[in-house]
C-alpha cells in the first residue's frame, strides 16, 4: 500500500514551501504574501478564478520568475536554480509543442533538453506515449493534432524525464471528460511512484481528487486543506460552495 | 549535446516548412534576377535630333548606337523634343556646337552626353588626347555589377533578418520559450544553438547567392568566390544575430514587419546605392553603426577590386563584433523570461 498523503508528508520535510510570496507586475499586485507547503508525494491543486493569480505562482514554483518578497523552496533549495529545473516537469497554460515536428520528434527534442539519449530515450517516448494514449500518432505532425491531442502530448513531454515534482496549469483544459478521467488517473499513478504534483485548475469538481488544495483569490490564499476539511469547516455540501463560503465568490 | 539538440531542432523545422525554406533559398536569386533585367533594359540608345550638322559628324554620333533623326530646320526638332521623341536636339550655332537636352531623365542624360563625347573624339587633335586606364573592370563593368555587389549581402541580410526574427518571435508566443526556459537549458545555450541551427541555412543561402549572382548572373568577380563567401556569410550571421535580439521587442509578426522600414531600409541607403560623400558627415558617421555599411564596403572591394583579406578584414572584424554585440544583448534580454 502507498503512504497516504498526510504519512508522505510527515515522513519528510516539504517538497515545496512558498513563504510570504509577493509579485506585482507595474502597480499591479498579482501574489500577496503568499505561503503553503506541498509536501513529497501530493497532489496538490491551486483553485481559482482566472486571473487570480496561479499561473504567476506556478511560474514562481518552476523557476521561471523570482518573488519581490518572501522565499520559494523547491526541494529544500531556494529557487531559482538552474540544477533543479532538471528535476521539475512543468506543463505550461498553452501547449508549447513545435508544429512543424512530428509527435515523435516534440518528445525527444524536449528530453534531449535534459540529457536523455540512445535506447533509454526510445524506451521512455513508447511509455509515455502510451500513458497518454497517443502510441498511434507519434510519428503524425503535431499541426494536425486536435486540442485534446496537443494537450496530452504536452502532459507526455513533462513526464518524460521522470521529474520528481510535476507541475501542470490547467493540465485538462479542452480535453473531454472520458480523458480527463484518465488523465486523473494516471496523476494518481505517480503520486503512488512518489511524485508531487501541483495542479492548477478551476474546476471545482477536479479540486475534490487532489489530496490538499489552496483557494486563491485576487492573489492570496484564502484558506487551504484537504477537500473534506474545507467543505465541513465551511458547511458547504460541495466545493462550489465551499468556495463561495471562503469568500471566493463574486462580491 | 543540448545546443546539439536544439541546432537539429531548428533544421528539422525549417526542413519541413518548405515556403520558408524557399523564401530563404530562391527569393534572393529571384530578386536579383529580376533586378540584373530592370537594370539592364536602362541602357536604351539615345534618341538624338540633328539641325544641320556636318556630315561626318552625324556618320560618327551613328555608329555609336545612337538613334538620329535630322530635322529641317530647329524648330520642328524643339517641338520633336516638347513631345518627347527625341532625348536631345544638336544643332550648330555660329559654328559651335549646341545640345539642348530634354532633361527629365538623368539617366538618358547622361547617355546622350557619353554619345556625343564619343562622337566628338575623332576630331580632338592627337596630342591633347588623355590616355585612359582603367584601375580596376577595364571600363566593362556596367551598373547592375555596381549594384549587384551591395544587393548580394543586402539580400543575404534581408531574408535571414526576416527569418530568424520570425522563427524566435514564435518561440516566444507559442510558449515553447517558457518551456525551454523551464528545463535545465541555459540561456546562451538557446542563443548559440539558434545560430547553429540558422548557420546552416544561412552558409546554405550564402553559397548560393554568391555562386548565382557570379556563376550565372555574371556580375563581377575580380576577388575570390571563397571571399565573397565568408563575407556574406558574417553578414547573414549579424543579421540573424539582429533579428533574433529585435524579435524580443515585437509583441506578434506585424510588429517585425514593422522593423524593416526602421532596421532595413536606413542600411541600403548607407550601403552604396547612393554615393556616401554627398551626404552630411554626422549622416556618415550614422552609416559606420550600421552591419550592412561594412558587409557591402567588403562585397564592393572584393567583387569589382579583387580585394583579399588583407584590404577587408577591418570589414570582417566589425560584422563579427556586431554578431556579438547582439548575441550578447539578446542573451541578456532573455532575462525578462528567465533569471538565471
């Protein structure tokens, strides 16, 4: 049996810890004194509107921008840092993919990034090829992908170098719900391998199968647990509610 | 082995888009084509009218291709030149030759007055005769080797400028920029592998100008094809640099485009189309910050001069400090996607 969320996070210190995180962008304050911890081997979902601040986040997390206040750990070592990239696979808002290439080609060039090569890259591009049900169109140009497609042969090119920490932004925008079950099942999967994963979506119902999640709001945390926890501290039958509750609705 | 990856990318792309392959491969030689026919048609015989000129004079000014008409009388050649059917109007006057041009065109000037010059040589006494050499063409280059050899590296320049910007602006808004960002590559590795990766076609582009405007167009070559070679290839190198660095300021492909009438443009002027000493010396010393004022000086000395090395590396030096300026620059400016 897996260690459970809470025993995985016990067992360790925090995979990722946020600390009194702020960015603003001109007069703007998109992050405000932002904290949370992941701990290794959760899910763990980011839930709000867009444009409250999770993509900034996330972008903060991956190393991609730096705070103008507080800290972000990422396995225990301060971000950004260029060794730790190699640790992270981060699936971005849009697909990145290069359309010209084959699916094929997408794959290896992004994990060539990372220094895989010969009979262990061929390996990988089959198995995560075959976790997102895409074994059949590698060698198709990704141009002629559909939205679902493109999305998960994005997800297959965060996965591919075995990332110990997965960070996906709306990893099941567009895709339809047989898939986006499947694709929850196989974040499962990983966690189960020991990966933590961050996930952002605005999706109430997806923000029940993650293990802890944090409600953001005009960028601040506005309460943070496992689903249970916020739906009956807050009496709501259902995350929706639970959101309104926390004063995450409109106003 | 990651700029490696990243260089085979670039060529597996471009490879596979086969517009832009041609836009940078058959584009310049279909420009330059175009442009040797334009420029060649320019040299029509003059159309020359005569009032009562001496025979013998009239037989020399014809047999320098020139087309004559003899009038009556001068007023009917004056109405013959209001109407544009003739170029110039010689007559004599007092026994003193005089030609009245039309005027419009300097072109046809210029030719009309070449004509009468040639025309006029027989009857110059022997002894004031000036003996002319030429230094460099023996007096056969014609205008379109003039033009050509800016229009080499301008072309070179053009299309790679076009091109690289293009290709690194959509990194940037498809968001694979954020994604390269966000693996272990570093940020000059992205630099250089563009250059690897865009080197290969430029060095591709270059060969083939340079061997189609000479081989085949047969514009001048008094220097080495070798030479012209490496410097278009420096040249299509600064513009890649440049283009790829101007590309982080241009929010989608429109805005690119908006750089040729600022970045391109103000370089032709500057690369010998129009003669540089008429113009005011701060305008001048504007040329010298400019890659296609020193890869056009070096294409002119080594295709009409026969310069080598030894006259063009100054040139040389200058296109490579650009190529670094610029790559140093956009790596810097990758900064705004990434810190480190």
């Amino acid at each position: 049996m897996p260690l459970s969320a809470s025993e995985a996070q016990e067992s360790a210190a925090p995979c990722i810890s946020v600390d009194r995180v702020s960015r603003s962008f001109g007069k703007r304050t998109v992050l405000d004194q932002v904290s949370l911890e992941v701990g290794k081997g959760e899910i763990f979902g980011l839930l709000g509107p867009s444009g409250s601040g999770k993509t900034t986040l996330v972008r903060l997390i991956t190393g991609l921008d730096v705070p103008d206040g507080g800290t972000v750990k990422l396995l225990g070592e301060p971000m950004p840092r260029l060794n730790l990239l190699a640790r992270i696979g981060y699936m971005a808002q849009s697909d990145a993919l290069y359309g010209e290439l084959t699916a094929q080609e997408n794959l290896s060039f992004f994990a060539s990034l990372y220094g895989m090569k010969g009979t262990r890259l061929t390996k990988r591009i089959q198995e995560t090829a075959e976790l997102v049900k895409l074994s059949g169109d590698l060698g198709k140009q990704v141009a002629l992908f559909s939205g679902g497609m493109k999305r998960r042969l994005s997800l297959a090119v965060a996965l591919m170098h075995e990332p110990e920490v997965l960070v996906l932004d709306e990893p099941t925008v567009g895709i339809d719900p047989v898939l986006r079950k499947s694709i929850w099942q196989e974040l499962d999967g990983l966690r189960k391998n020991g990966v933590t994963i961050i996930v952002t979506t605005h999706v109430m119902d997806e923000a029940d199968k993650c293990d802890r999640l944090a409600m953001i709001r005009d960028g601040r945390v506005i309460a943070a647990g496992s689903p249970d926890e916020l739906k009956s501290a807050s009496g709501s039958a259902t995350m929706e509610d639970a959101f309104v509750a926390y004063g995450g609705g409109v106003q | 082995m990651r700029i490696h990856a990243l260089a085979i990318r670039i060529v597996r792309q471009i490879v596979k888009d086969k517009r832009t392959l041609a836009l940078m491969l058959i584009a310049p030689l279909f420009v330059l084509t175009l442009m040797k026919f334009v420029l060649d048609g320019q040299s029509v015989n003059p159309r020359v009218g005569t009032v009562g000129l001496p025979q013998q004079f009239v037989a020399a000014l014809a047999s320098d291709e020139v087309d004559i008409t003899a009038y009556e009388d001068e007023a009917s050649g004056r109405l013959a030149l209001e109407q544009a059917d003739i170029d110039a109007l010689v007559s004599l006057r007092d026994g003193q030759p005089q030609v009245l041009l039309e005027g419009s065109s300097p072109t046809k000037n210029r030719s009309v007055m070449s004509a009468l010059q040639g025309a006029l040589e027989p009857f110059i006494p022997a002894e004031l005769k000036p003996s002319v050499e030429f230094l460099h063409g023996s007096g056969e280059l014609n205008i379109f080797d003039y033009y050509g050899s800016v229009l080499v590296g301008f072309f070179s320049f053009f299309f790679v400028f076009l091109i690289a910007g293009v290709s690194f602006l959509r990194e940037r808004t498809t968001g694979t920029l954020a994604r390269l960002l966000a693996t272990p590559l570093q940020r000059w590795e992205i630099v250089v592998g563009y250059l690897l990766g865009f080197g290969l076609f430029t060095l591709l582009q270059a060969t083939l100008i340079a061997w189609y405007a000479t081989g085949v167009l047969g514009i001048a070559l008094e220097g080495t094809l070798y030479m012209v070679l490496v410097m278009n290839l420096l040249l299509a190198i600064a513009a890649l640099t440049l283009g790829t660095l101007l590309s982080a300021y241009a929010q989608n492909e429109f805005q690119i485009f908006q750089f040729i009438p600022l970045i391109i443009i103000p370089q032709i002027f500057f690369a010998g189309l129009i003669e540089l000493d008429t113009m005011p010396e701060w305008l001048q010393a504007l040329g010298h910050i400019l890659p296609l004022y020193y890869g056009s000086d070096a294409l002119r000395d080594i295709m009409l001069r026969g310069a080598g090395w030894s006259e063009v590396w100054p040139d040389a030096l200058a296109l490579v400090c650009f190529s670094l300026v610029f790559a140093a620059l956009n790596i810097f400016a990758l900064r705004k996607h990434r810190r480190i």
